[in-house]
C-alpha cells in the first residue's frame, strides 16, 4: 500500500556515483570526528538530504525498494566510512522497519509517512534501573481526562535522538500494560543529553531522554500489550541485533583499510625482521593483514546470509504477522551471526597494532577506536546470553526470548 506524503528528494541508490561520492565525503572527516569528539550533524544531514532513510521504503512510496539482503549491504558500506553515523540510525531503520511490517493499518501507515518525508526517528526505550532489562519501565504514562496523556521519566542509551526529528518512547501504561508514542523531539518537556561516555561508539548521541511532563495526545499512544504476555511471532528483535552485525562488518572493512595504509607508509622494521627496511615487502606482516582482510570478508557473509533468513520472515507476513517458523529462523539466524562475529571481531581490531607496531598507538593516529568501537557494540545482547539460547533451541527447541534485548 503506498504511503501518500511530499517527498523531499530522490533516494541516493548503493551502487551509483552519488553513492560512492556520499560515503567518499562521509569517510574524509570520520578519523578528526571521533579524534577530536565533533558530532556528525553535518554528516546526519547529508544523510538525511541523500533519503537513506527511506533504503527500505517501497519505490512507489518514495524509497529505494531495497531487499533486506540489500540494506544490509548497504549499511555496511555506511559503518565503513563512518561507524557512528550507522549506529545512529539503528532505531530509525527499525522504525521503519516495524513500521513496513503493519503498514496496512492506518496508523502505522500514517507514522511511516514521518520517514517518507525524511524525518528521522530515534529512541528512548532504555532504563537505568533497578528491573531486568527487557519491556519493564519506571517511566511512565499518565492518563488525563481528555484522553490524552503525560508523560514522565528518564530514559538512557537513547541512540541517535540527538540527531533525529522525532523519538519513539516505550514506558508504563496503565493496568500493568506498556505502551508507546512517536513524538518530536523539540516538544516541550523533553530533554535530549549529549552525556554517552562509553569508551566506544562516542559520537552516537547514546545518553539521556528526559520527559518531565510531556503531552501526549490520544492518536500519538499506542498500546504495545502487557510485557510478559505471549509473544507474537516476529523478526524485529533479529533486526535489531544484525543491525549491530552489520555495523562491525563495517568496522572490520575499515580495519582493512587502515591496516593496509599504514603498512603502505612504514619506512622500518625491526632489525630482526623478514625485511627491516621494507615492512611492505614482509611475509609475515602481509599474512596479518591477508587475515584481517579474511576476518572482514566472513563478517561481511555472516550478515548477508543471515539477512536472507530476514528477508523469508518479511516475505512471510500476513496481516501484519510472520510465520512463526520464518520468525524463530530469522531470530536464529540473527543470534549465529551475533556469536560467530563476536568471536573474532575484538581479535581482528587489535590485529592492526601488529601490522603498525609500538608506534601505530599513537593518540595522534587514533586507532584503538577500531577495537574500541566493535567491543562496544558487542556489549549491546552478551555474547555467552546468546549462545546459551542458541544451544536450547538446537537442543530441545526452546523459544528465543520474546524481546529486542536478546
């Protein structure tokens, strides 16, 4: 069904000249933006000018049509110029994404048109707190008389809010039900904290969402069901998580890269080396970075035929639900890539300082921020949590966990 709205430009397709001239222009400044802690907005509007926010939006709606396989290719082509500018569009792609899914019912289809027009969509679903996470929330919504509402609490790991147009929050309804809203976020009450110090991903906008008071009308309040109730089949958890996959894909491209200029520009070994003098010309630094480039390569089909598993489960839906067998496979297929990546991705990063040596550590050269990054991103679902699920499916078909955080 397509969405109706004013759309604003043409989408930039993978592939074309315009393309690869974005991502040229994007990759030029990414090593002095994470050096020096100067917040991409600028890159988030060349972004947003280029419609890649629309990569999943159907073509007679105003996107590029993409496959799932093909959005993730492309997103890989992004976290290689620039990392953070690909996580920080992580919930808007979601967004649209769980949007798409249910884009026969009319409020779902009237949400999507924010993206057609090329607004972005961040989050605050995250809580600092005391409860397990998962769908439980301090913060809350307030009925008043009008039906409408207000909103109240504190929400962290609000990943690309910050750049974005509009966020999407998740909080406490009554009658022990949450719920969820889209709203602007200039509108008042709503407090957005450039305070992410985590030592990886730093210019993801990855902070605090304060709402004090924040209306929220009728039509904005969705009810998303109680949070321990019965899971509806779905594939948007394994969206999510190969999302994150596909961002360290990136990362070990540009760990290739990097690896491969720096050796290019080394004018010594050590004495005791294949070739002292020619660090280019030695066997065994060549086969480190032939490695590396390995590692980059298995990352990179790891995600892709993952994102095929995706794709059945989209193929699948019926009004508004995949098949529960494309669903659990789609969550499957999502956890093996989690797993697998993890278990040489950190390696792979650090396998850089053996291409450059003691002199490759510089803060000058920024480099750890390749290691840094991927380790951060790691933390988002426990490696050992996923295995473990991996293993009970396998074994006695126990279900994944019903939920976004797995």
């Amino acid at each position: 069904m397509t969405v109706q709205t004013n759309i604003a430009t043409d989408v930039v397709r993978p592939g074309t000249r315009a393309w690869i001239e974005l991502l040229d222009r994007i990759h030029a400044g990414v090593e002095e933006r994470e050096r020096e802690q100067i917040a991409p907005h600028e890159v988030i509007e060349w972004i947003k000018k280029a419609g890649l926010g629309r990569l999943r939006i159907p073509v007679e709606s105003g996107g590029a049509g993409l496959t799932v396989p093909e959005f993730f290719a492309a997103l890989i082509d992004l976290a290689e110029a620039d990392s953070n500018a690909a996580h920080i569009l992580r919930t808007h792609y979601w967004f649209v994404e769980q949007h798409l899914q249910s884009i026969d019912d009319p409020a779902f289809r009237a949400r999507l048109a924010l993206a057609v027009d090329n607004k972005l969509v961040g989050n605050g679903f995250s809580e600092q707190s005391r409860k397990p996470v998962g769908l439980y929330f301090d913060t809350a919504f307030i009925p008043e008389s009008d039906g409408g509402y207000r909103l109240n609490g504190t929400k962290f790991y609000s990943t690309g809010s910050i750049y974005s147009n509009y966020t999407q929050i998740w909080a406490a309804a009554p009658h022990g039900r949450i719920a969820g809203a889209v709203i602007p976020v200039d509108r008042e009450g709503v407090t957005i904290l450039d305070d992410w110090d985590g030592f990886g991903q730093r210019l993801t906008g990855t902070g605090t969402t304060q709402l004090d008071n924040v209306r929220v009308e009728a039509e904005e309040f969705f009810d998303l069901g109680e949070p321990d109730g019965e899971p509806v089949p779905g594939y948007q958890g394994a969206f999510l998580q190969l999302y994150l996959q596909a961002v360290t894909a990136g990362i070990l491209r540009s760990v290739r890269n990097d690896a491969a200029e720096l050796v290019k520009k080394r004018a010594r070994n050590y004495s005791h080396a294949n070739a002292p003098q020619s660090p280019a010309e030695d066997p065994q630094v060549l086969q480190v970075i032939g490695e590396i480039s390995a590692d980059a390569f298995a990352a990179e089909a790891i995600v892709l035929k993952a994102a095929e598993a995706l794709q059945a489960a989209v193929d699948s839906v019926v009004d508004g639900v995949p098949t529960e067998a494309a669903a659990e496979a789609a969550q499957l297929a999502a956890a093996h890539a989690k797993v697998a990546v993890d278990r040489f991705s950190y390696a792979t990063a650090a396998k850089l300082f053996d291409v450059g040596g003691t002199s490759a550590t510089q803060a000058i050269h920024n480099l750890d921020r390749h290691w840094r990054n991927v380790r951060t991103i790691s933390t988002h679902n426990p490696t050992f949590l996923k295995a473990t699920a991996v293993g009970a499916n396998v074994v006695h078909g126990t279900a994944f966990p019903a939920n976004a955080y797995f």
